[in-house]
C-alpha cells in the first residue's frame, strides 16, 4: 500500500512537471530541427516573416500549426510534446501493469533530454510503442481489427516523423518473420493507409506527391556516404566529442542500467532483436535523441528483470544525468535576448527588410531562426543569407553532389551517374535589402557597414556604390 502511494505521489508530480515547470519555465527554444517543424507551423499559422525552408517533416509543422490557431505560443507546443511522453507511459504500464515500468520511463535521460524539444520524435515514440502494444494483445485476441490499427499506428509514426520509413523494416523483419503472409499484408495495408497522409500532403503542397520521401532517402544516402555533415547543437553535445562513439552515451541516456537487458533475451527474442537493429543503426552517428525510439521497448523489458535495489542505485544515477543533460535549457537567455533583440530593431528600424546571417558556420541562414523567434509586426520581413549570396553571385545551385562509380571491371562504354542537390526556387535579385543583422560583427560582406550593436545582435546597413 506503502509503495502504490509513493508511485501515485511520483507520477503525479512528474505530470506537473512536464505540463507546467518544463513548457513555461524552459528559456531555451531552438533545439536540434526547431526551426524545421516550428518555422514550418508559424509559416502555416501565417504569421512567419520570412520565406520558409524546411529539410524535414511538413506534416508535422503543419499539425502543430492547428494548435497555434487556438494559442499562439511555443509553450502550448511544449505541453503536447510532453503529452506524449506522458501517453507512452500509460502504454507502458498497459503492457506491464508493473510499477517499475513508471519508474523508468520517467526517470530516463533521453525522456526529459527531448522534453523541451518541438519534435515529433516523442509522438513517433508513442505510436510505435501503441503499434507494438496492439500486435501483443492480437497474438492473444487474434482479433485482426487490432492487427489493423498496429499497422495503422506504424504508419501515424512514419507519417509525422520521416525516420520512421527507414525503421519501420526493422519492425517488420523483427515481428513479422514467421507470422502468415496474409497479416503481414494486411499489416502493411494499414500502414499505406496512414502513411499516404503524406503522399496526399506532398502533392497538394509540392504537386509531387514523392516529394517528401525522395528528399529523406537523398539525405539519408548523402549521410550514409559521408558527403554530407549533421550535428546536433542541442545542450548535451558538448558531452559526445569527448567520447570516441555514441555509444556510452546512448547506453546510459535510455537508463543506467541498460546493460540489464540481455536478461531477457531467452524470452523476448523479437523485441531484443528489433531494439539491436535500431541500435546499430543509429549509433554511429551524432543525434543521440533518436534513441528514445527504442527507450519505450528497452525499459519494459529491464523492468522485468530489474530488482529493488538495482532500481534505486538506477533513479540516483538518472537524476544525476538528468540534472546535466537538462540544466542548460533553463539557464541559456540567448534564445530570449535575441526575440527582444529583434522586438528593438523592428522599433529602431521599422518596416524594413533585413537579411539575416554571417558567413560564421552555423549562421549562415540565420533568417529562419530569427523569424521564427519574432511574434512583431514591425520587420517586414527576414532574408535568407545564402539566397542573397546566390543571387550576387548569379547562381541558383545551393548544393549537389553526383555519385558515378569508376570502378567497373568490364570493358563497358555507358557509366551510370546519381545527382542529388538543391537549388533556389526564385529568381528574387534582393535589391531592396537595406540591412542585415548578425549575432557576429565580422559579415564576411564588405558593403555593409555596422550602424548599431545590441545585446546579442549586430545590425549593419548596406552602402550603395
């Protein structure tokens, strides 16, 4: 009785804290993707002062968009993020009806590591751990609705985040290997179903209804072949350069005791195996938030095995790795010094145009952060830094790379050749850009000159020669 009570204690205190203490007290707001699914949420919500440009998932920005109609603000995004997070337990604890289960989930570093995010990472967490749940409970129903909706919930998850396409086979091969044909075809049916969500999205924005999926499976190629670099600027990255891998840390950002679960590989085979493949293949890069996918999977399986002991030494070792990973994000002001940077300048220079970036890496298209950042009707509007620099320069082609191999071993006259890049959509020359504004005071152009400093930002103002 002792023990019920302390649980509902701690999870009622852990509600409060994800949908009040961490949505408003977080002051830290561009995280890893924020401009990607925020920006592409106020530019459907309307009020966004730029153009947009969005490398990731638009169904995403475009659900969050509905949310801001009813209150515009980043906090209510924040409370959402942490619903899910919130209906992954209540999963959890449906699976196991084990205590401990609560205890781990909450007390998981990667959970409170992505709990500021506006990521879809947590809802594609959610629904593959509900697709999971469902495929359980119809191996002892055999109730095909609940095969169904599995497939369906899958396809949810691929649908609001694009990773999910690539780990959805791994989910297959893991759970489907000697199932009957006939489910995995009705599996996959649903799935398609939930999925095309995109297809339609992507036709009716792009008129191409593979836009989207194209453009994650070229990014990914491009990853997978070292030609192109992503990192991960959110509060714990300084932490994986000292390291030689991601691998210790992702080992302990699900749990401490992560190293536990090969107790169960004798008994759940399929789970173990699906948590490996998705281990592997994420490991070896530097975006140590994907390994909340496979948290949900791991900690039920730990919190079978996992004695009362060992779950204590766990919760002090969580608590430390939480404090660290989380402390940057309610004590780093940049984010808001810059939002009343910009809330001067539109009163200082108003109705102006202002490009927006440096040739600092990082900064380069500044113009996304900085729009999405601005909630003011006195900036007319932000342009990006790397369009104006194609537009001086006459050019339209931002990036490509073409793949030919050079290796083949037979006398053959015709090679074949992959090319992948981006270009600019309009032919905008920018000639009515009188300012920029930077974080740096060195530009890298020479026609603009530094007219007045603020806290964080510069504001330089061109010279017509």
């Amino acid at each position: 009785m002792k023990d019920v009570k302390w649980t509902f204690v701690f999870v009622g205190l852990i509600i409060v804290i994800f949908l009040i203490i961490i949505p408003v007290f977080t002051r830290k707001v561009f995280f890893a993707d924020t401009t990607d699914y925020l920006g592409v949420a106020r530019y459907f919500h309307g009020d966004l002062n730029s153009a947009i440009r969005n490398t990731h998932n638009w169904d995403y920005g475009l659900f969050l968009s509905f949310f801001l109609k009813m209150f515009n603000s980043i906090i209510l995004l924040r409370i959402i993020n942490s619903i899910w997070i919130l209906l992954t337990a209540l999963v959890l604890y449906k699976l196991s009806k084990n205590k401990k289960v609560l205890w781990l989930w909450f007390l998981s570093p990667i959970v409170w590591y992505l709990a500021p995010y506006i990521h879809p990472l947590p809802m594609a967490t959610f629904f593959l751990t509900a697709s999971y749940y469902l495929l359980k409970k119809y191996e002892t129903s055999n109730n095909k609705f609940d095969l169904a909706i599995s497939g369906f919930f899958l396809g949810i998850a691929a649908l609001f985040w694009d990773g999910m396409l690539i780990l959805a086979p791994f989910f297959i091969i893991s759970f489907f290997f000697k199932r009957k044909l006939s489910e995995v075809i009705l599996f996959l049916f649903l799935f398609g179903i939930s999925f095309s969500i995109k297809l339609f999205t992507d036709w009716v924005l792009f008129n191409f209804p593979l836009f989207s999926t194209f453009r994650q499976l070229g990014s990914t190629m491009l990853f997978v072949l070292k030609k192109a670099a992503f990192t991960d600027t959110t509060s714990a990255s300084f932490l994986v350069h000292f390291i030689p891998t991601n691998l210790i840390f992702y080992l302990f950002a699900i749990t401490p005791f992560f190293f536990t679960l090969y107790r169960s590989f004798k008994q759940y085979k399929q789970e173990i195996t699906f948590i490996m493949l998705i281990f592997l293949f994420f490991v070896f890069n530097n975006q140590p938030r994907y390994a909340i996918i496979i948290a949900p999977l791991s900690l039920l399986l730990i919190s079978k095995t996992i004695n009362k002991k060992e779950l204590i030494i766990n919760s002090i070792l969580s608590v430390i790795l939480i404090i660290f990973l989380i402390y940057p994000a309610f004590v780093d002001t940049t984010d808001t010094n810059i939002a009343n940077d910009l809330e001067q300048i539109g009163i200082d220079f108003p109705n102006e145009v202002f490009l927006a970036g440096s040739s600092t890496k990082g900064q380069e298209d500044d113009y996304l952060v900085f729009s999405t950042l601005y909630y003011g009707d006195k900036i007319k509007e932000f342009v990006s830094w790397q369009d104006y620099n194609l537009a001086i320069k006459n050019e339209t082609i931002f990036y490509q790379v073409t793949f030919e191999p050079d290796y083949s071993k037979v006398n053959e006259i015709r090679n074949m050749f992959i090319t992948l890049g981006m270009s600019r959509v309009s032919n905008r020359n920018y000639s009515e850009v009188k300012y920029l504004i930077s974080r740096e005071r060195a530009i890298g152009l020479k026609n603009f000159k530094l007219v007045k400093e603020y806290k964080v930002l510069n504001v330089f103002k061109k010279e017509f020669i």
